[in-house]
C-alpha cells in the first residue's frame, strides 16, 4: 500500500519534471537572460542585461516587454510588431539612436511607451506613433530631442501623460498637441524654448498640468492659454520673461498653483495688469522678483502698490535678455516714457493696501498625487522584482526651488503613491509563486504553465523543492487513512 503510493508519488514527480522540460525546448519559453512570465499579464522581461539589440524571438503574445536598462541601440521596424495584443513596452534607459519607420505599426492596444533617456535619439519621424489609439503614456524626456515633426502626435486621441521635459527643444510648431483632447499632463520643462506662440496649445481642453519651467521663454503670446481651461497647475519659473499682460493668464479659470519666480519682470507700468490678475487669483503663486527699475529690484510684485507701476522705464527688451546686468546697472526709473504704457487700470478695482501679503508660495508642497488611471493597474508594473532600477531608486519629494530640476524624480512619486499595496500578490517576482503548481498533471495552455529563467536553476530547483514538499504532504496525508 505505501510502496504504491511511493511509487505514484514518485511517477507523478517525474512526469512533472519532464512535462515542463519539454514543454520548455517546445516553446523556448525565454532567453537565457530573460525572464518570462504569465501573470497577471504575458510577460517578456530582458531588462539591464547589456543587451545591445532587441532579442529576435518575442513570443508573439506577448503583452508587457521591458527592455530597459540595457545599450540597445536601435528599434527595427521588426521589433516589436508581431506582438498585436502589446500593452506596455519599457525601453528607456538604452542607446537608441534611431527608430525604424513602422517600428510601431498595428500596436493598436499599445497604452504606454516608454523611451526616456535615449540620449542619443535626437529625432524622431512624424510617422513614428501613428495608430497608437489607445496609449495612454509616453515617455520621451530626456532624448535629446531637438525638433518636434508636426504632426508627430496625430491621432493620439487616448493620450493623457505626455513627458517631453529635459531634451533640447527651442520651438513648437503649432497644433503640435491638436489631437491630444485627453492629455492631462505635458512636460516641457527643461527645453529651450523661446516663445510660445498662439496656437502652441490649441486642443488641450482637459490638460491639468502644465510645466514649461527652465525654458529661455521670453515671449508668450497673449491667446497662448486660450484652451486650458482645465489647468490647475502652470509653472514657468526660470526663464526669461520681463512682462506678461493679465489677459495672457485670464483664460486659467481653473489654475490653482502658478510659478513665476526666477524670471527678469519688469515691474513698471506694463506689469499693472498681471498685478491686478495676481490680486484677484485665488490660487497659489510664486513670488515674481522684480528684475527692473533698479529701485524694486528683488521685491516681490504682488506686495508692491499699484502706484509703485506708475510710470514705464526706458528698458530695450532685447538688452534685458542678452546681458541683463548691464542693462540693470545702466538704467534707471528716471528714464521715463509713457509711450509704453498700457491703458490705466481701473484703480477702484484695486485693493487700497498692500500689507497683505499675496497667496503663500507653495515652495514645500510636492505635487498632487499622480492619479492611477491606468486600467491594469500599470504603475505596479514599475517595481517589479529587485532587479527593476526605479524601485531601488530613493524617494525623493520634488524640489521646488527655482531651479529644480525635479524631472528625474517623478516617476518616483508612483513609486511611492504604491508603496503601501501588497505588490507580492500582484506581480511575479523572481521567486516562483509557491501557491501556483506549474505543469500540475496535464498541460492544457500555455498560460496554465509558468514559465521559468533557464539561465538560473533557481527556477527549477525551486520547482522541484516545491513539489516534493507538496508530493510530501499529499502522501501524509493519504497515509494516515
Ligand atoms: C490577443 O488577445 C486576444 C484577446 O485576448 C486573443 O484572442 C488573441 O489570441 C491574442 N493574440 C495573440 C497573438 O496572442
Ligand atoms: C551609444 O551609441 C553611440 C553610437 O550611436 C556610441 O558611440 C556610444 O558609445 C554608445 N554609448 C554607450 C554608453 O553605449
Ligand atoms: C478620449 O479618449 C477616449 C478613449 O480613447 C476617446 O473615445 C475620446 O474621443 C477621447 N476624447 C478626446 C477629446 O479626444
Ligand atoms: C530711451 O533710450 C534710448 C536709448 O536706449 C534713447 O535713444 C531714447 O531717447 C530714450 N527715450 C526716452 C523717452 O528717454
Ligand atoms: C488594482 O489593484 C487594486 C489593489 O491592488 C485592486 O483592488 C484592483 O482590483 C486592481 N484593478 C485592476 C483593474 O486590476
Ligand atoms: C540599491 O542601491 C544601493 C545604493 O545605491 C545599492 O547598494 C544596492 O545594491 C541597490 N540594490 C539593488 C537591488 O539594486
């Protein structure tokens, strides 16, 4: 009696093992420096192997590939096109220098890309993201970008994070955002930006986060804001701007926090409207330093008096932002001009003193929580297993100094809005799921068959471990009937 249920238990054991060793040579479920799994989603993960190509054999069933952290180099129009049921592919962090055209055809059900820190990317074809209906998130900061094709957001209907910051743009085409009707965050700090002209926003009706600081912005046209009629945040600190009229900012009915620090305003007659714009916003700004007349240099616009605007120095814009220190020392507010000046503001409109002071600026505030809006609960996917470099990476609140660079950093406040969830019963990490008994009698799919590393015996030691253990507990218990 026990010898026959030694045997059983024995046989069972073996066909295991040969069941998954087959089933294994029959699908060559992984590469060697791979890891492949099938929950929750089919998984191909190759990440920081050194790889300098993208592995030829992707299961086409693909549905998560991460790739990043390795020195690929370039993505073949080949790469990943078989994969129809792709969701999210993770490339940031190679060498990509080029990108076939096509290299993203048919990925219809594709919801986030990502491509950062590609620094040698550069360009990238208007072509390159067409079809891409459902993609929710794209990644391409810190690609040394320098141009943005027009056109190159076409069709993007689904797209509601758009991270563009740190690369090297100085212009926007307009309509380069038209389609982008969902997009609620766009990143450009971090650019070389000029101007923004009239239409360089036109179609984002439900953005929320705008960030444009550490630009050279020296110009925004006064109908630039035009559709933002959602935005609650708007930061263009640290960049070159002398004098924005209140009527730039008129259509922000929604903004909530707005930085303007760091910049070179001018504070004489031509700021009387953005002051009077400050006074009745009800949100949280910056303070605006005051660059020019020499006499309010450093104070704070917002706690100056209206009549501290009268009159308009005798400034040349242009010597403002080519050598703004000399400009500083060689003029004066006795250099007067009224030619400049806006049309008088309606001063029973203006509050009669200014001891109070405006809004707190909301230097130590981090950002509001970054919704999880993604269906599959797809920031999980970012602290996979211990070799995925963002969960080791410190978490850090944003800095909000003029100069912070805080780009970097963002991706960490995921990170850390999921810290508290139970991401073991989510998502496989290196070790085998011990509850989950692989090639269990018969194999039916593939997806009732975890798939194992066969670089590391680990996985399979594992395997076996498990299932004596489990063949060991089933054979007491028999025993004791
Ligand atoms: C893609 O997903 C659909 C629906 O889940 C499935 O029917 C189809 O077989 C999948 N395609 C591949 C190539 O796995
Ligand atoms: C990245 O690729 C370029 C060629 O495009 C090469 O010169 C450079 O050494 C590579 N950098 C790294 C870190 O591999
Ligand atoms: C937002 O995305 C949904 C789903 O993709 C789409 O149906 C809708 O048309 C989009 N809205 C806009 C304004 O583009
Ligand atoms: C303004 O300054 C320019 C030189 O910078 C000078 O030629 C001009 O006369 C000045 N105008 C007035 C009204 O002071
Ligand atoms: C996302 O995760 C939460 C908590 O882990 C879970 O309750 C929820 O059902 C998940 N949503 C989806 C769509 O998987
Ligand atoms: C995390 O980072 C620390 C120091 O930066 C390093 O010592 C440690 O090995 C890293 N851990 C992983 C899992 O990469």
């Amino acid at each position: 009696m026990i010898l026959a249920f030694l045997f059983s238990a024995g046989a069972k054991l073996l066909l295991l093992v040969t069941c998954c060793i087959i089933y294994k040579l029959k699908v060559q479920c992984c590469p060697e420096v791979c890891l492949c799994y099938n929950e929750p989603k089919i998984t191909f993960s190759c990440q920081q192997q050194r790889l300098t190509v993208v592995p030829p054999y992707i299961p086409i069933q693909t549905q998560r590939i991460f790739l990043h952290n390795n020195k690929i180099t370039l993505v073949k129009a080949t790469s990943f096109t078989s994969c129809q049921n792709l969701t999210i592919l993770w490339i940031h962090s190679n060498n990509i220098s080029h990108i076939e055209s096509g290299a993203f055809y048919g990925l219809t059900k594709l919801e986030e890309l990502d491509m950062s820190d590609n620094y040698n990317l550069k360009t990238i074809t208007a072509p390159t993201f067409r079809g891409l209906v459902h993609l929710h998130t794209l990644h391409l900061n810190r690609c040394g970008l320098q141009d943005l094709p027009p056109g190159i957001f076409q069709g993007l209907y689904s797209l509601q994070y758009l991270y563009l910051h740190d690369n090297n743009l100085h212009f926007l085409h307009d309509d380069t955002f038209v389609d982008l009707g969902n997009l609620t965050y766009l990143f450009l700090h971090g650019n070389k930006l000029n101007s923004l002209s009239e239409n360089v926003f036109s179609g984002l009706i439900n953005l929320d986060r705008l960030l444009v600081h550490q630009n050279r912005l020296d110009m925004i046209h006064h109908r630039t804001f035009h559709d933002l009629k959602k935005v609650t945040t708007l930061y263009l600190f640290s960049n070159f701007l002398a004098v924005l009229k209140g009527e730039v900012l008129s259509p922000l009915v929604s903004l909530q926090y707005l930085r303007l620090n760091a910049n070179q305003w001018i504070c004489d007659c031509r700021a009387k409207s953005l002051w009077s714009w400050l006074k009745s916003f009800k949100g949280s700004s910056s303070e605006l330093e005051c660059y020019l007349p020499t006499n309010l240099a450093g104070k704070d616009l917002k706690k100056l008096g209206i009549n501290d605007l009268d009159g308009c120095a005798n400034i040349s814009f242009h010597s403002i932002k080519t050598s703004p220190f000399s400009a500083k020392t060689s003029l004066s507010i006795e250099e007067f001009s009224d030619s400049c000046c806006q049309p008088a503001i309606d001063k029973s409109l203006v509050p009669g003193t200014n001891t109070k002071s405006g809004p707190s600026s909301h230097t130590s505030r981090i950002l509001p929580n970054i919704p999880i809006k993604d269906k599959e609960n797809i920031s999980k996917t970012k602290i996979i297993g211990n070799v995925d470099h963002r969960k080791n990476r410190t978490y850090k609140p944003i800095n909000y100094t003029p100069f912070a660079t805080f780009s970097s950093k963002l991706d960490n406040s995921l990170t850390k809005l999921n810290q508290n969830n139970d991401f073991d019963s989510v998502e496989p990490s290196t070790v085998p799921n011990k509850k989950r008994l692989p090639c269990l009698k018969k194999v039916k799919s593939k997806s009732q068959c975890r798939m194992y590393q066969p670089g590391t015996n680990s996985g399979l030691l594992n395997f076996i471990t498990t299932n004596l253990l489990y063949m060991t507990q089933f054979f007491m218990l028999q025993m004791h009937f």
